[in-house]
C-alpha cells in the first residue's frame, strides 16, 4: 500500500521484526504484501509519492551499508 516493493517491504519487514525479536511479524508483513498485491488493494500514497520514498529508503539503505 505504500508502494515499496517487494524488495524494500522485504528488507523492512526483517529489520522491524528483528528489532521486534518476533520472526512472526515478518512472515506477517510478507503476507500481508502479496494479499494487498493479490487484491490489488488502493494504495496510500501517490505514484509520485511512492517514487520519492522509494528513492529515499534505497538512498538511506546504501548509505548504511556505505556504498
């Protein structure tokens, strides 16, 4: 619903559920990722949105691992 993708909805979730230490939140999350792609549920934010947070996560991800 916010446009992020499987790759970043991936790494997101694992990080949230890591810092949660609940392994069960992540499977939650990547089910919950392809049920709304399934349904092809509205989303929340623009197409032009998605494009900036897209961009920004990926930035902040790269920038973490100091590529």
């Amino acid at each position: 619903k916010m446009r992020y993708g499987f790759w970043l909805t991936l790494i997101a979730s694992a990080k949230l559920a890591s810092k949660k230490n609940n392994f069960q939140f992540f499977i939650d999350c990547i089910q919950g990722y392809k049920k709304a792609k399934s349904q092809q549920l509205d989303f929340i934010v623009s197409e032009n949105e998605g494009v900036f947070i897209r961009k920004l996560r990926w930035k902040n991800i790269f920038k973490k691992l100091g590529l």
